[in-house]
C-alpha cells in the first residue's frame, strides 16, 4: 500500500480527504438511476432527488451519507490511526457505489442509466466512486501509521471502575455485533427469493460492514477490544453466547435464517475442528469433509431410521458419542501414514482417503451409507416428546421451527472454541505449534512427533463426527454428496480465509463462505468460478488470513501490522509465554 | 483369458493417457516441488480446444480427413492448454514463489476450480457432457483375440514416443541441462547463468503441450467430454508420478501404465466391480505413500517438508 501513498503529497492528504467526505456526502443525496429499473426502484429511493425528501434516505445511500459525515468528522479531529481510518471509509464507499453503480448499469442496461438519459441525470455513482477514491487517496497520504495502541486502564480507573467500564464496553459492543450479523442477515430480504434486488444489497451492506469495522480497527478499537476480552475471557463468553442465543429474537428469527444458521454453525464448528489439524499442526488435510460424513452416516444408522439397515434406535446422545469415537479412531488411522509421508505427500494421503469414502458411500458400501439413495427420514433429535425441528414458545415469544437445533448447534460452537482454545494453550498445541513451524526442531526440542501429530488427526476427525451426528438429524438425511472433495476446499478454504490458527478467524470464515451463497442465488451459476478466482487472489493478498493468529502474522508478514521487525516480537511472544505458563496452571 | 488380455489392453490405453499428463506433473514437482493440482485441468482445457478447433474453425469438407483435421485439432489443443498453463504459472503459482509451502497448493485448488467453471460457464454447452468426434481412423485393430480402437493404439505410441523425447530433451540438450540444474539448487543455477524463471515456464510449457495431446486424443477415444474430466484423470496422473518416483520421467510414464491396468483390471476383478476400480487407484496410492514413498524409480528420500 505504500505504493499508494506515494501518488499523493502528504500536505494534500486532508484537503483531499475533506473533498473525498463531501463528494460522498454529496452522492448520497444525487439520484443513482435515471429510471425505476424493471422490478421497481432499486433499492425504494434510487431515485430520490434529495431535495424532494431531504431525511428519507435508506439503505446504503444512508451508509454512505453516514461514511461522508464520518469522514469529515475524522478530518479534521485530531486522532491517531486517522490515515487508516480514512482510507478504510474509503474504501467502504468505494465499495458500496462500486456495487450498486455495476448492478444498475447492468440491470439498466448501460452507462445511460448512472449518467444522464431521457433529460434525468444520476451522477449519484460515480460522485460516490469518486469520492471513495479521494478519500482512500487522502488517507494514505494523511500517512499509513502504527495502529494506535490503547491504554489498558482508560482514564487511569482502577479496581472496579476499571472492570465496570470493561464490561460495559463489551456488553455494547457485542450488542452491536448481534445487531450486525442480524442486519447482515436480514439485508436485501429475510428469504433471499422475495427482493430481485437481495444480491446487491447484501453485498453493498457488507461493504459497509467491512469498512466500519476496518475503520474500528485502524483507530486501534478492535485491537484494544481484543485485550479486554481476553482479560475478562468468562464474561465476554458469557456475553457471546447470550447475543449468539438472542439472535433468534431479531428480525433474523425467521425459520429460514435459523435453518441457515445451523447449518453454518455446524460448518464453523467443523472448520475450527480442522483448525486443529491445518491451522495448529500444520497438516494439510484434503479430505477432511469425509469425518464428518462418517460421523453423519454412523448417527444414521443408529437413529433408527427405516431406511437404514441395522434397524438400531439409539438416543441421540449415545450415538452422537458412538460416532465421535468411531470417527476417532478412523481418524487416527488416517492420520497414521503421518509418521512417514510430510508435506504435500500426507496432503494427498487424505485427498485418497475422501475420495474413497466418497466413493464407497455413493456404492452403499455394507449397506450402510444407502448409497444413491442416502439414508432419509432420520427422526429429529428430542427431548421427551418435544422434536428439535418444532417452533417453540419462549420468554412470551414465539419462536420458528429450527431454532432449538440453532441453540444445540450454539452450544456444540461454544463446547469446541473451549476444546480449541484450551488446546492451544496446552502443552500439545504448543508442540503442534512447534512442529508446524519446524518437524525436525520440534523432534530435536524432545516432542514425540508422531503421537502429536496422530492426535492431531484424532481430536480433528473427533470434533468432525461430533458436528457431523448433529447434521445428520438436523437434515434429516445422509446423502454421501454432502461430503464430497469441493466440501473439503471450501472447508479448508474458509480455514485460511480467517486466518489459520485463529477461532474467530474460522468462525467469520465459515459464515462468509456458506452465507455468500444463501445470499448470492443469482450470481449461483458463477458462484464456483468466483471461488476459485477468490482462492487464487487471498493467498496473493493476504495469505495470513482475515483474522491471524499473531504468531501466524508475523510469520507471514515478516513483520507485524505495526511494522515492528519480526525479531522484536519474536521475543516479546517469548516473554508473553513464559509469564503465560505458571498463570495458566497446570499448562 | 479373452478378457484379461482385453482389460490389460484397455488399462494400457489408460495408462498411455495417464502418463503423457504424469509427465507434465513430474517435472513441474521435480523443479518447484508444487503438487500442480491444476493440470488435470490443463488436459481438460486442452480437449475443450481441439473440441472447438473442430466445431468452429474446421470447414465441413475437411472435418473427415483425419491428415487434416487431426494435426489442427492437436495444435489448437496444445495452444490452448500452454496459454492456460503460463498464465496460471505467471499470474497464480510465480508471485507465490517464496511463500509458505501450503500456499500455491491451495492456489492451485483454486485455478483448479476456477478452470473447470469458466469452461463449464462459457463454452457452448459445457453444462452438459460433449460428444467429441473421432477424427481419427475409425476402425478396430485385431491383434490375436484383442481388440483395441485405431485411436487407442495411437494413444499409446504417442505416449511413449513423447515420453522418450522428453526424456532425452532434458538429459542431452542445453536447456534440459539448465533444467536438472535448477531442479537441484535454484540458486547455484542463477549463479550459473541459468535464468530460473525461463526454465520454469518452459517447464510448464513441456508439460501443458503433452497434457493437450493427451486430452485431445483422448476424447478421441473416448468420444466424450465432461468439464470434470480433467480432475480425476488428474488425480491418476499424479498418483501415477508418485508411484512413478517423483521426478523421474520414466518412472512417471511407467507408474501410468501401473495406474491404468489397476484400475482396468481392479474393476474387472476385485470385489465390488468397476464401481470400485477408482477405489483401488487410491489405495495402490495410499500403499505406495506409506510404504515407498520414494516411489518405484525416485532417488531415496530427502528431507520432504
């Protein structure tokens, strides 16, 4: 990016930041299109002269007006990080006129529609384009500094003072995060059919989405939000599951969100599960998709569904743990040839080991896996006579089918961040660690390798066969094509677009990767090709990820956001660890 | 009896295709150590491009003289397929060159994908499973009680002739040189005056061109042609170079011929039938990773990280 900040002078950097703000205070009010496109206006006030109805801005021409003000508010207060901040802001109406300028010019059919046509003229776009420019522009001038660090203890409190203040603010700001991913949801229609216009809107929401959080992080927010969870680690655990449990009761408790919400829980839950093996040991696992089948198939056949052929009825507790072990153990055995193969080979074991499975299922192999007909009709998971898939009346609210498996599946996320992050901090992740980062030191440092790596495989295969029991009976059916090999890249794939090593980082990348689609039903027949182009292009840009692992992102930036050399850290993270370890117990 | 010599006759068919894209995986792992997930695409692209040499550049009259059509619809095969396959080694694998080793390998997944959507996307009628003609003489060649189709047997010459010419392109010609050169110690070679970059592309050229005329002449043989082709095949081709001892040319075409009569005759034989035949490749694949992981032909193993 320094490239960028050479273009302009730095004495330009806030005058051009000022006109970046006002051109998109100003796209905010021009019209964007020159006619209603075909399914009505896009979104409701596309078309909106703002003198007209100067306070009925909606949707992303509110963002942007609230990115204007923003960023002329940022200009000229004195704040650290305000370069960052600004070229963020940027970026994010950049984003949002880039977005919405493309789908009116497609869906109006030319440069006419966001220009000028039939004596109506819409400049709204390209101000609002122009105006994101500048303002990245002035921001990268106005300089691309360290990102701010906060004090600990604002405003020197102490004691108590201190500790209210630090879980008011993570109250809010989780609070906030809920209403985000509500938002998030929701925008562009709660189904994804009913609004022509769902595709653009969304992804002009998470233009906005990701430019306020990018700004948040540039001013230092994040960051300094981050230490104060991890100080008040059982409060902001407590917090989360609350606003994860609340969401239904937002607009996105909609029986179609809480369907889409499991399922991306179980994802996220198997994505943090393969975080152990990729992220942690540094074992590149091609089939790691067919744990989770094998979990969901052992589930099926102990569910006592007609169409399975051991005619089992087990509860659902004791075969989700029948298939957690089972699926142990077959994951130890693959994980076995580790002892032997590194690298890109043991990458290939596993990649063999999907595909047989893949393929065994699809034959019906000891007519257990039902073949082309999968096993169908798994009874839902209950309790007493209540089924999992029923609505549910609570706290005077009723709730829509589907969300007592979102809060099982809540509480299969939370039960794995634990097992994750405990391990990390253990004395077997941080040997998976070391081996990551060198097999051969490790061995030299007396880690046994080979048991490491081989649990690994295990505590991986376990948490995918865990998620893979709950799958099974929230779908109601195993079918042998929900485990394929592109299940395992899109896996791996949201593994390393969050950022490997990192919860939230497999959590965000799990969402991204299976709302996307939900989201982007029109774009479905590129949907793959733009995958494969974003594979491509995040391991270009930004291999470390969305969210690194700090260890991780000093290894790949060779030196930290902050631009300190990777040296200096090396033996910051050394002194950390060892005030870590007699804090964390036994450890 | 009848059957087993058809079955291996069949295998070595597949073996022949199997190989011409094992070699082309081989070297490309032998110089830069990326496992190029992609190339199986590059054969698929390639068959995609004599395809539409066929359909669209070929006049009527010419498109049953097979002196004419052939020779075209090759070259349009081998120049579609190198063109992806230096642009993907500029634009995904050459920037990602230093980067950590998980890296270009998941870039490669990703031009994987991206390929066979684009061909899926924008060639006409790619959603659905191509009939590709069979310009080649048309006739069944009887040798004792087998039958093998005239373009099967074209497979295998071409197979092994190309793979005897690369063969002797790298051990006596300059560049070859340049080649194992770099092969062994990147740098020592730039100190020696050889240009890596260059070699690396040239790599991927040698590889991409034999990987197009085996696409091309396979769907000649097999007068079909699916987007998703080029993955399984692929997947063969690269067990096949393991098999073969990575690195090693012959050992690749070889362990081709290995692959395509295991799964001919795994199909044929083993329990579970040709529904399975792709089961036992994989394990033959597994085995020979756990217990010969130098492969049949490699050298004995260095540090593998």
């Amino acid at each position: 990016m320094s490239r960028l900040s050479s273009l302009v002078p730095a004495a330009l950097g806030r005058p051009l930041s000022a006109v970046g703000s006002v051109l998109l205070l100003v796209a905010a009010m021009l019209p964007w299109a020159t006619f209603l496109l075909n399914d009505g206006a896009y979104p409701d006030k596309a078309t909106l002269q703002f003198f007209d109805a100067p306070f009925a801005l909606t949707g992303y021409r509110w963002h942007v007006l609230l990115f204007g003000v923003a960023a002329l508010v940022i200009t000229f207060v004195p704040l650290p990080g305000k370069g960052r901040a600004l070229r963020a802001l940027g970026f994010g109406g950049l984003a949002i006129s880039v977005i919405s300028a493309g789908f009116i010019l497609s869906e109006g059919g030319g440069l006419g529609a966001i220009t000028a046509a039939d004596g109506a003229t819409a400049f709204g776009s390209i101000v609002g384009i122009l105006g994101g420019v500048a303002l990245v522009l002035g921001g990268s001038a106005i300089g691309i500094g360290d990102i701010p660090h906060w004090p600990d203890s604002p405003f020197g409190l102490t004691g108590w003072a201190q500790r209210l203040l630090a879980w008011a603010v993570l109250i809010v700001s989780f609070v906030a995060l809920l209403w985000l991913v509500s938002e998030t949801l929701t925008a562009g229609g709660t189904s994804g059919v009913s609004n022509p216009y769902a595709g653009p809107i969304f992804l002009a929401f998470l233009g906005m989405a990701v430019g306020v959080l990018a700004a948040l992080h540039g001013i230092g927010f994040t960051r300094w939000l981050t230490s104060l969870s991890e100080r008040h680690r059982a409060f902001s655990i407590i917090v989360l599951v609350l606003c994860a449990a609340a969401l239904p009761f937002t607009d996105a408790g909609t029986q179609y969100w809480m369907t889409v919400a499991g399922t991306i829980g179980i994802y996220a839950a198997t994505a943090i599960g393969l975080n152990v093996v990729v992220g942690l040991a540094g074992l590149l696992d091609l089939g790691y998709v067919a744990f989770m089948g094998i979990g969901a198939f052992v589930a099926a056949n102990l569910s006592g569904s007609a169409a399975s052929k051991l005619g089992i009825t087990l509860p659902f507790p004791i075969a989700a743990v029948i298939a957690a072990v089972i699926v142990g153990i077959i994951g130890a055995i693959v994980g076995s040839p580790t002892l032997r193969v590194r690298g890109d080979y043991l990458a290939i074991v596993t990649l063999a080991f999907g595909e047989i499975f893949s393929k065994s299922a699809q034959n019906n192999i000891g007519d257990l896996t039902g073949g082309a007909n999968a096993i169908s009709n798994i009874p839902p998971i209950a309790v007493g006579d209540l089924g999992f898939n029923e609505p549910i009346t609570l706290l005077g609210t009723k709730l829509p089918p589907g969300v007592l498996y979102y809060f099982l599946i809540t509480l299969l996320v939370g039960l794995v961040m634990a097992v994750f992050a405990n391990l990390k901090n253990s004395r077997m992740g941080r040997a998976w660690i070391a081996i990551r980062e060198d097999e051969d030191v490790a061995r030299a440092m007396g880690i046994k390798t080979g048991q490491a790596k081989i649990l690994a495989f295990l505590v991986g295969a376990t948490l995918a066969g865990l998620a893979g029991a709950v799958f099974a009976h929230k779908l109601g059916t195993a079918s042998y094509d929900a485990y394929s090999f592109l299940q395992s890249v899109t896996l791996l794939a949201a593994v390393i677009l969050g950022g490997m090593g990192s919860i939230p980082g497999a959590v965000l990348g799990a969402s991204l990767l299976f709302v996307l689609p939900e989201k982007l039903r029109e774009f479905d027949n590129y949907r793959l090709l733009f995958f494969g182009l974003a594979l491509i292009l995040i391991m270009r840009f930004r291999p470390q990820g969305m969210v690194p692992d700090r260890i991780r992102r000093a290894e790949f930036a060779g030196e930290t956001a902050e631009g300190k050399p990777i040296e200096e850290v090396q033996e910051q993270l050394v002194v950390e660890h060892e005030l870590d370890v007699p804090k964390g117990g036994k450890a | 009896m009848t059957t087993l010599l058809q079955q291996i006759a069949n295998g070595l068919v597949l073996g022949a295709t199997i190989g011409l894209i094992a070699v082309g995986y081989t070297m490309v792992y032998g110089i830069i150590q990326l496992i190029n997930f992609a190339h199986g695409e590059v054969f698929m692209v390639g068959a995609f491009g004599g395809l539409a040499v066929w359909r669209f550049v070929l006049p009527e009259g010419m498109k049953e003289d097979w002196y004419v059509a052939l020779p075209l619809m090759l070259v349009g095969g081998v120049v579609v397929s190198v063109t992806i396959a230096m642009l993907m080694e500029r634009f995904a694998y050459r920037p990602l060159r230093n980067a950590p080793r998980l890296a270009p390998l998941i870039t490669a997944l990703g031009v994987s994908i991206a390929l066979q959507e684009a061909v899926r996307i924008w060639f006409p009628d790619a959603d659905r499973s191509q009939s590709f003609p069979r310009v080649f003489i048309n006739t069944q060649v009887k040798i004792g009680p087998v039958e093998i189709p005239a373009t099967g047997l074209l497979l295998i010459a071409t197979a092994i002739l190309l793979g005897l010419l690369v063969q002797l392109y790298v051990n006596k010609t300059r560049m070859g040189r340049a080649m194992r050169a770099t092969s062994q110690d990147r740098d020592t070679a730039r100190l020696m005056g050889v240009n890596p970059d260059r070699v690396i592309v040239l790599t991927f050229v040698i590889g991409a061109a034999l990987a197009g005329i085996a696409g091309v002449m396979y769907g000649m043989h097999v007068q079909t042609l699916g987007v998703r082709a080029g993955f399984q095949t692929g997947i063969f081709a690269f067990t096949a170079a393991v098999l073969g001892g990575i690195g090693s040319l012959p050992g690749a075409v070889i362990g081709a011929f290995i692959i395509g009569l295991v799964e001919r005759l795994g199909g044929q034989y083993l329990p579970g039938g040709t529904a399975y035949a792709y089961v036992w490749v994989f394990v033959v694949l597994i085995l020979v990773l756990v217990f010969r992981p130098q492969g049949l032909f490699g050298e004995s193993e260095k540090v593998r990280a």
